[in-house]
C-alpha cells in the first residue's frame, strides 16, 4: 500500500486528506503532520475582533477528526523532509511517504517589503 503524507492541518491540508482517502479508499493510506493540534475556520477569524464569535466557536481538536476515515494524524512539527528517501522527519521519528503534499499555509515575509508589517500600523 502506498503512503500519502499530508503537512498541515488547516483547510488545504485536511481536504487533501480526506479527498485522497475517499478517492483511494483501502488503497492508500494517509498521513497528516500538523504542528497544531487544532483546526482554525479561517474565514472566522474576523469575527473574534468585535466579539461576535470566541476562539471555541472557531476552532475544534484536529486528532479525532481523521480517524473514523483511517487517517493518522501526527501533532507535531515537521523538522525536515528528505525527498531523496522520501521522508518527513517530525516529533522525533522517520515517516515513510510515497507522495507528498505540503500544505502548510504562508509564511508572512513582513520584513522583504518595508512598511507592511504589524509595526507599521
């Protein structure tokens, strides 16, 4: 059985997931490495300004969710990935993948362009 090792836990990483699995069923297993444990509805995240919404209404525990589907989840950071041996290295342990998905969201570069940080407001 071949392996699909999905990083990141939010919106791109769990509907990769879930769709991979559904479409392959039996003949794949899927892995998702998150380092949060939590699942955040994004477009919610206006809402916690005014109050409209707190932070419980907007998330929920990430672990239970793949599990009814055969989807192991791993709550951890991954460190590195060796695309030569085909691994991901997170929490301390090797995980075997044939494919692999990164979804692990964007990494905001506010210092590449000046004035368009947090400390420019």
């Amino acid at each position: 059985m071949q392996t699909v090792a999905v990083l990141g836990g939010n919106f791109a990483g769990v509907t990769a997931a879930f769709d991979i699995k559904r479409k392959l069923k039996q003949d794949v297993g899927v892995l998702v490495i998150s380092k949060s444990d939590l699942f955040v509805l994004i477009p919610s995240l206006i809402w916690l300004t005014p109050s409209w919404r707190n932070e419980a209404q907007i998330t929920f525990p990430l672990q239970p969710a793949p599990e009814p589907k055969d989807i192991r989840f791993i709550h951890a950071n991954a460190e590195r990935v060796d695309v030569n041996s085909n691994a991901v290295f997170a929490g301390g342990r090797e995980e075997k993948y044939d494919f692999l998905v990164v979804a692990t969201g964007p990494h905001l570069d506010f210092k590449a362009v000046r004035g368009t940080g947090p400390e420019a407001l």
